[in-house]
C-alpha cells in the first residue's frame, strides 16, 4: 500500500526509522516496475542544520523543501549523480531525509541512478506519482531493527556532523 501524506508531515527523525524496511517503487518509462526494499537514509534538518541545503535559507535549489512533506528534492552531486531526498515535515519547516541505500545497492548515487532520476523528479508527490513511491510491505510483517550512526561526508557541518542521524536496517524479524 502506498504511503499516505500523513506519513509524510511528520518530523524527519521520526519517518527515517519507519521507513527502513518500506519499498522503494519505481514505474519506468518501459512499463516494467521494480521494488527495493529501503535499507539505509540520513536525515537533514531545518535551516539550524549545517549539513543541510537548507541552511542559507530558501533558494531556487531547495525550494521544495520549504512545502509540506511527501514530494521529492532531487538534485545533481559531483555533475554526475542525481540524489533523492524525500522531503518531510510541514510548510515551511525544510526537512529531508536521504535515500543512501536500498535492497542491493549501497550509496544514494548507485540509488539514483538505478530510479533513473533526473530534474523532472523535483518536486515529484510521491502520494500521487505514477512513476515512483514508497509502499509497505505486502505482508505487513516483520520487526525493523536498525543502527544509528553519524552522518557520511558532512565533516564540514561542525557539531552537525557527528548527529547519529543515518539510519541503517540491521535485519528484520517476525
């Protein structure tokens, strides 16, 4: 079942646990659809965070993240990769949680690559999209264990950066 607004407006420390585990889906343009479960995420807060992009206040880059939750931020690193970010929280309260990791691939750039993103995912509803979203399991079973540790490659942020914000699935159980 695909995750409802609901889930979405609520603040990024407490979604990025809940979403380990979820599956990651994707339509491609061929038809074909792929599920991956979310295995890994980092999460971004308000303007205060010094890690976040959201620190300098809004601009054109990150406007999305200054809207209510359940959209996607997605945004080009290194010139080479695009990086989705899945914005939470309610208006104006610009938090953002990093998909690093799903079922199989290790890194948000191997992620973005396989979802195929691009700049037309900016700003993507994913409660209403046709080509991506994030569902619970079928089976609804399971307990999700998970490991907190500090953030990767935000050294510059200061005390922000050693925040035990990335989220990582451990193992589920029944």
């Amino acid at each position: 079942m695909k995750l409802k607004k609901d889930f979405y407006t609520r603040d990024a420390l407490k979604i990025a646990p809940e979403i380990l585990g979820k599956f990651l889906v994707r339509r491609f343009d061929d038809g074909r659809i792929e599920r991956r479960k979310i295995t890994e995420v980092e999460v971004y807060g308000g303007e205060e965070d010094l890690a976040s992009h959201a620190r300098f206040g809004k601009t054109k880059r990150n406007s999305v993240m200054y809207g209510p939750g359940g959209k996607l931020y997605v945004y080009l690193i290194y010139g080479m990769y695009y990086l989705g970010n899945i914005i939470t929280g309610k208006d104006n309260d610009p938090q953002a949680v990093l998909i690093r990791g799903v079922e199989g691939l290790n890194g948000p750039g191997k992620v973005g690559k396989w979802l195929q993103l691009d700049k037309s995912f900016y700003g993507e509803d994913l409660t209403k999209s046709k080509r991506i979203w994030i569902e619970t399991a079928q089976d609804g079973k399971g307990r999700t264990i998970i490991d907190k540790t500090e953030r990767i490659g935000v050294d510059y942020a200061g005390v922000w950066a050693k925040k035990k914000w990335r989220f990582v699935l451990k193992a589920t159980s029944d």
